[in-house]
C-alpha cells in the first residue's frame, strides 16, 4: 500500500511547533547545574528558572532540614551544582562543611544574607521554648525560617534572578521576567492571606514548634508560645504540663502540631485546657514540589490556622 505524504503546509506547521520544544530543550541542556536545599526555596527558584531549566531539590521532602543524611545522588547533585541557594548554617548546619568543599567555579547563596530581608530574634521566656544561643538557630540568633515571610520571598526572587543571570547572561530576560511575574503574585498573594487572616487576628494559640514567627508577624497573629525548641527536640513531661498551665492562663484557642511531633504528645498538652488541636507544617512536606509549592505552602498554613482559631475544628 503506497505511503500518503503529508500535505507541505501541515509539514511546514509542525515544524513551526517544534521548534521551541528544540530552543527549549538546548537552552535547558545549556543551563549551569542548579540546587536548592528546601522545597519552599526551590519552589521559588524553580519560579524564576520557569522555561529554562529546573534546579533539584536537595532535601528531600518530609525530612527535617536541622539533621539530614544525604543521599548519594544528592550529594552528586551538590558536587555537580555551579549555583546553590540554601537559607543557611542556623538551619541547614549539616550542609556548611560540604558547601566549604564545593569547587571554587561554584556560586553559594545564603538566603538569610539577601540585602533586604527581614530578620526575627529567636523568641525566649514565657512559655516561648527557645534560646538565642540554641543550634537550631543561627549564630546570630535569628529565627531561620525567613521563607515564611512572603516579602523575604519577594527580595529572594530578585536576588535568585541576579544570580541566575550572572551565571547564564543568555537566558537573563527569561530570568527577569519570571522574577517580576513572581513579585506580583507574591503581591496579590499577601493581600490574599490579610483577608483569610484578619477574622481570627486576635485569637491567642500555640504552637509545638517556633517555626512561624515570619508568617506572625507579616500577619499581625497572636501566637503566644511554642512547646518545643525543634521537631527534633520532643518536650518531656514537665514541659507538656507547663504548656497545659500556659493554654490555660492565656486562654489560647488552638495548640498547633507539626507532623513531625507524634499526635499523642499535642493531645496530652491539651487535655483539660479547652483547647483545640491543629496542624501546621512549614515546609509543606505534602504539597508536590514545583513553582506552585509555595503559594500553596502559605496558603495552607492560613487555611489551617483560620480553621482551628475560627472553630471549625474539633476539639
């Protein structure tokens, strides 16, 4: 049976479609090695690279960024990498020694020294279970988790886009580009979460872990303590009754766990308070990785913490 050639014009029209998949796959092949230690991050440095390449996440999700064993194609990405981007020693102690042995050709970037973020003290005293000088801080004493404050976000972006670019002038307007489409959702991201956020404002809670000082403060919430100083560090049973008596006296609404804390513990601070159970996780270990994550990250966190404070979970 003779072959049926196609007609030239349909020919001509696939070679068209083609040809950006073609751009797109040697720009992609071009494109320097990238990592970025955290989901939250990576979401916003894959954002920035939509187009060009994808960086790779190096921890994986789920596991804590304070202690992490690596595996080997992790530690191969990182050898390989030509840009890094991780937030820094106060959270990812374990990554300063293999980022020193990097090559030289290599490009490190600390998230927490980006000109203009914003910076938080590690919270102390009260029923606040933390210490400025704890490991789990930075040696500077800040509260390391900077991502959850979407206007570090927006000064990451940039500084993401300028690092990009420096290391691949090429696909520097694609870089720009994105970056500044990412600001302006940013943008409409935090007048987004003003409104879920302002009905429950005022309502006094808890949480086990003093992960979300950022996302407190850019919110103007009333968290009035943590119970534990990592989820690394569980609270034994001294610590568990001096939070029952803090729920009690501030008449806190809501204790928050994290999935890394077994439920049990939560459920034990609680008994006799009044108070009710939540859950919050700041990495969004659920959330699938992308450019996406982390809009879906900060919007969870609201959802999560307007249901609990609203009321509409059970005690």
């Amino acid at each position: 049976m003779p072959r049926r050639l196609l007609p030239r014009r349909i020919l001509a029209a696939i070679a068209f479609l083609a040809a950006p998949l073609a751009t797109a796959g040697r720009c992609a092949a071009d494109t320097p090695a990238v990592v970025a230690s955290i989901a939250p991050l990576h979401s916003l440095v894959a954002g920035v690279m939509a187009g060009v390449g994808a960086p790779a996440l190096l921890i994986r999700p789920g596991a804590s960024p304070h202690a992490y064993a690596f595996k080997p194609s992790e530690a191969r990405a990182l050898r390989h990498a030509k840009v890094v981007f991780w937030i820094g020693e106060g959270l990812e102690t374990f990554l300063a020694r293999p980022l020193r042995s990097l090559s030289g050709e290599a490009v490190v970037v600390e998230m927490t020294r980006v000109p203009g973020v914003v910076l938080h003290r590690a919270r102390a005293g009260g029923i606040w279970e933390g210490r400025a000088d704890d490991r789990d801080h930075d040696h500077e004493g800040h509260n390391p988790h900077l991502w959850l404050d979407p206007v570090n976000a927006k000064a990451w972006v940039e500084a993401i886009a300028r690092e990009l670019t420096a290391a691949d002038p090429a696909n520097g307007a694609a870089y720009a580009a994105n970056a500044r489409a990412m600001r302006q959702r940013l943008d409409a991201l935090i007048e987004e979460l003003e409104a879920v956020l302002a009905p429950v404002r005022q309502r006094p809670y808890v949480v086990f872990h003093d992960a979300y000082h950022y996302f407190e403060a850019r919110f103007r919430l009333n968290a009035v303590g943590s119970v534990a100083v990592s989820p690394d560090r569980p609270p034994g049973a001294r610590r568990l009754i001096e939070i029952r008596d803090g729920l009690r006296a501030r008449q806190a609404a809501c204790l928050f766990a994290e999935p890394q804390f077994p439920p049990r513990l939560a459920r034990t601070a609680i008994e006799g308070t009044g108070a009710r159970l939540g859950t919050l996780d700041p990495l969004g270990a659920a959330i699938p990785n992308g450019p996406e994550m982390y809009f879906q990250l900060l919007r969870s966190l609201a959802a999560d913490l307007g249901a609990c404070l609203g009321g509409s979970t059970s005690r």
